[in-house]
C-alpha cells in the first residue's frame, strides 16, 4: 500500500513541486536535482510525510532545504565576483513563461519563495508561514512586494498608462 500511495503522490505533484522550486531557485537543472532529492527523502519517509498537513509544501520545503545545504558544502569551492550572474534565462525551459522566470529570478530569495509557495503551490498564507518558518504578516508583506515587482515588470508600459487613466 505505501508504494502505491507514494506512487500516486509523486505523479500528481510532481510537476507543482518542480514549478515551485524552478520558481524558487531560478535554474532548471538545479530545481530539477534538488526535486528529485527531495521526493526520494519523501520515498524513504513517506510513513511521516503522508501524514504531514501538507505533503507538496513538505517537498519543496526540503528541496529548497537541501539547496542550502548543498550551498554550504560547495561555497568554499568556488568563489564568483559580485555582480556575476549564475544562471541566466534558459530558452527552451517549458515549465515556466521564460518572461517570467526572468522576473522571478530578480526578486530576492525569500520573495521566490513566498511566491512559490502561496502561487505555485496554492498554499494559504497560514500554511506557507509555516512552511518557511516566518510570520503571516511576514508572507503577506513578501507577496506583496513581489506581486508589485513582477506587475512592475510584466505589465507593459501603455497598460499600466490606460490602467492610471481609468483611475484619473
């Protein structure tokens, strides 16, 4: 039964977590390791995780987790000037408007994960308060920048004047 039950999991989820994290960490690849990290840890302890509130958030949780810890082992490895950028936009990524991915990449980390939390994995603010260990107050205050950030960016210009118009 546990296979199953797991099997069943990682099919219907496995693409909301990976949109969630690709949201997160702005990389493919990377998102795509740390995914796969974190549904074999769900495999091996799928007796705890089945029975979590929320077993999606659990997973990115823990990718988003592992991305740190993978972070700290390699930080010493290698060392990049400020200003250099690590992954740039990837043409051919499916998962996300590349538009977008632009865009989410410029937020700051935990604004990506608020985003990734509340948007692509459709968690109430309660629950991605506790996902990320921070305050509601704290999600709604970090979506709140980063909706207006992404609008900023999104939306173009002649909207945004007709948008002002309408309000005038």
């Amino acid at each position: 039964m546990k296979q199953l039950d797991f099997k069943e999991f990682y099919r219907a989820d496995r693409d909301a977590c990976l949109r969630a994290v690709l949201a997160s960490v702005g990389d493919r690849q990377l998102a795509e390791d740390l995914v796969a990290e974190a549904f074999t840890r769900a495999w091996t302890g799928w007796a705890k995780v089945s029975r979590h509130p929320s077993p999606r958030a659990w997973v990115v949780r823990t990718a988003l987790n592992t991305r740190v810890t993978w972070w700290r082992r390699r930080r010493r490895e290698v060392t990049l000037a400020d200003g250099h950028e690590v992954c740039g936009p990837d043409a051919t990524d499916a998962a996300l408007d590349p538009a977008l991915l632009t865009a989410l990449r410029r937020l700051p980390q935990r604004q990506r994960e608020v985003v990734a939390f509340r948007v692509f994995l459709d968690l109430d603010t309660a629950g991605t308060a506790k996902a990320l260990g921070i305050a509601p107050g704290t999600v709604t205050a970090h979506l709140s920048r980063a909706v207006a950030a992404l609008r900023g960016e999104l939306v173009s210009v002649p909207h945004q004047q007709r948008q002002q118009e309408d309000l005038s």
